[in-house]
C-alpha cells in the first residue's frame, strides 16, 4: 500500500513539474508582453487603436491576441493593461479570449494531442467566443461598473492622469528598461501562489483521480447520438472539471485527450479547453484587478458564451460530418516531459531573461514581493507553501519508498 501511494505520489510531483515545464516559456512571453506594453504604450495610441467596439479595435485585439501568449495568466496580465491605457471594454475581452484560444502554439499542442478536428474547433470556436462575449457586452452594457473598473485598474498600474513619456525615447533608455523589469517581476509576484497551487493541484488529479470519474461526471459519455440536455450538460460540467484540473490552455490539452478517450462529446471537451478563463485562479486574479462586481460580470459572460460556442461547434460539426471519433489517449502521467525539443530551448531562452530581469530588480530597488493581504491571501500563501513540500517530498521521498 505504501509503495502504491509513494508510486501515485512521485506521478503527481512529476506531472505537475512536467506540465509548468511544458507552460514556463508561455509565462515569461506573456509577462514581459505586458510588461512592455505596461512601460512603452500610451494611453492616447491604445485609445487611437482599440479605445471604441467597434470592427477596427476588436479585429486588432483579436490580432494582438493572437501573436500574444497562450498562458491565461500572462494573459490577464496583458489585458489588464491594455484596458488601464485605455482599450475598450469589448477589445480588452477580445485580446484576453484571443490570446488564450487562437495562439498558433496551443494550436500544435492540440494537433499532436488531439485531432485536426479539435484543432479547427479551436480556432473556429474563439473566433465565435468574440462574437457572441460582443454581443452579450453589447446588450448589457454596464456602463458604470465598466468605469470603475477602470479606474480601480489604472490605480494598479500606477499611471495616474499625468503624461506618459515617449516610448520611442522610453525604449532606447536603460530607465525603460529598468522599468520593465520591475513590472515583469511584479506580475510575477502577484499570481505565484495561483500558478503553484493550479499546477500541484492538476498533477494531483492526474495521478490521483481514475479516469472513470471523468466519465461519471459527464452523463452519457459514450453515447453516440447525445441528446441537447446531454450536451448542455457536457458544455456546464466542462468548466467544473477544469476547475479541478487548471493550468491554463496549454496544460489542460493533455488532460482534454484523456476526456475525449473516455468518451466525452466534442462539446463537453472544447467546453474544457476553453473553460481557462471561467475558474476560481483566474477569477481571483480578475477581482484583484477590477473588483469583484466586475470579475463576475466577466465570468458570466465567458461562461455564457464558452457553452454557447461548443454546442453550436458541435452542431455545426456533425451537420458537417467531420464529428471527430473517440480514440485512445496516452495518459498525462506517462508523457515524457523533459526533452530536448523547442521546449527546453524556449524555457533557457526566457529562464536567462528571468534572471536577468529580477537580478536587475533587486539590485535597483531590493527584493519585495507581493506576499498580499487578507484571510485569503494568507490561506493561498499556506496553501502554496504545501505544495512546494509536497512536490519535493514526490521528487525526493517517494523514490525511496517505492524503492
């Protein structure tokens, strides 16, 4: 029984390292988006690119999203920004959708774990999540909360209402760059806690939850004609299984295999590949930023679209004929992660700019974090804290068990 628990846990710390492996280089690429566009836009060119919902700015947001990162943390992160320099609320939205679902990477990530099938719906089904978070925006329009939110923002990025200097003369001075790297290091400081748990909780369940829980959970999963409640259902419980298992889009992949081999709709699996941005992590960080009025006016409209979108796609889909069939799937445990592929030269390439930006950080101004504030700071902090040593002890401990 003991080596059986220290086997499972040894594929749980391993499976949680491995996965953070697959996500680093997407992280660092997103953070030091941001933080660029943090220090060298300006409010005036953001409102001149994106300020108003209207085709232009949402087509560019989609755009910007798109050679952005796949990482829904760096994501928010970007987003945020954009909004506080003053980009539209349904821009803002479109930029946040896009980045986490029509990134070219995610779509080799599905290819290799999925289908071509899985792959078009990606893309198709972000592109339909803007329209219809559009549309939903456009009914609801809250005007006011809108603002505040903003305004709550803008506090956080520490512009004030005083003039921005030029970033063509920001870019070539070593102050602009100082700069980025305080606000790389800050974004980082702000979501560890997050990143670690998500992470240790996803290699948990992986190695930890039978896979026939997954297909108790999504009622008639199997079954080859589905009825519309059968499909709703899948498209609902989507995001509740993601909530289990999150990382973010590149991460959640691996385990989408694993629900579409244990007979999951093609509803119910897009439903999971897109729920990123409709979890507690992602909500947490949403109200950190805007108040928590406003994360769940977000939510909602993520939630509403995201099964919008998949049951329609599958509808679409099975008109078409070209409803992908269920096929077997490698499990996420048994992956090798560490390889010598793009991966790890990606991963070097933004671990020595990880380095570089905080060592100039602390040199400049000292080593502050934000360890945050409040009973659910604390409990994260905790929490964090715990799965550091449970993911030392599966590296280190578990072997010796099993041995």
């Amino acid at each position: 029984m003991m080596q059986e628990f220290a086997s499972l846990w040894h594929d749980a710390a391993r499976t949680s390292l491995g996965l953070f492996w697959m996500a680093f280089w997407a992280f660092g690429l997103g953070y030091l988006v941001s933080s660029l566009i943090q220090v060298f836009v300006t409010e005036a060119r953001m409102k001149r690119s994106m300020g108003e919902a209207g085709p232009r700015s949402v087509a560019l947001a989609t755009l910007f999203g798109f050679v952005s990162s796949s990482c829904s943390f760096a994501a928010l992160a970007t987003s945020r920004s954009l909004f506080a320099k003053g980009a539209g609320l349904v821009p803002s939205l479109a930029f946040l959708l896009a980045s986490t679902n029509l990134v070219v990477e995610l779509g080799i990530i599905i290819a290799v774990f999925l289908s071509w099938q899985f792959v078009v719906g990606e893309y198709l089904g972000g592109l339909l999540l803007i329209l219809i978070m559009w549309l939903i925006v456009r009914l609801t329009g809250p005007a006011k909360l809108t603002e505040a939110a903003r305004e709550r923002a803008r506090r956080q990025e520490g512009d004030g209402q005083g003039e921005v200097p030029d970033w063509r003369k920001m870019i070539v001075r070593r102050e602009g760059w100082r700069m980025v790297s305080m606000r790389y290091f800050m974004e980082w400081g702000m979501v560890w806690k997050d990143v670690t748990i998500g992470f240790t909780v996803a290699g948990l369940v992986a190695a930890f939850v039978p896979r026939s829980f997954f297909q108790w959970l999504f009622i008639g999963s199997g079954s080859d004609d589905l009825g519309f409640l059968h499909l709703l259902q899948h498209a609902l419980v989507g995001p509740v299984a993601a909530f289990f298992t999150f990382i973010g889009s590149m991460g959640n992949i691996p385990l989408a295999a694993v629900l579409f081999s244990n007979g999951v709709s093609f509803a119910g699996v897009m439903a999971f590949i897109f729920s990123d941005l409709v979890v507690l992590p992602v909500l947490r960080i949403q109200a950190k930023y805007y108040g928590w009025r406003f994360a769940l006016y977000v939510l909602a409209v993520f939630l509403v679209a995201l099964v919008a979108a998949t049951i329609a796609m599958h509808y679409g889909f099975q008109l078409a004929g070209i409803l992908p069939e269920a096929s077997s799937a490698k499990s996420v445990t048994e992956r090798d992660f560490f390889q010598v592929d793009y991966t790890l030269f990606l991963n070097l390439v933004f671990l020595a700019a990880t380095l570089v930006f905080v060592g100039w950080k602390i040199r400049t101004s000292g080593f502050a974090i934000d360890w945050g504030v409040g009973a659910t700071d604390r409990t994260l902090f905790v929490l964090a804290m715990l799965a550091y040593c449970w993911l030392a002890g599966g590296v280190v401990v578990a072997p010796l068990l099993t041995g």
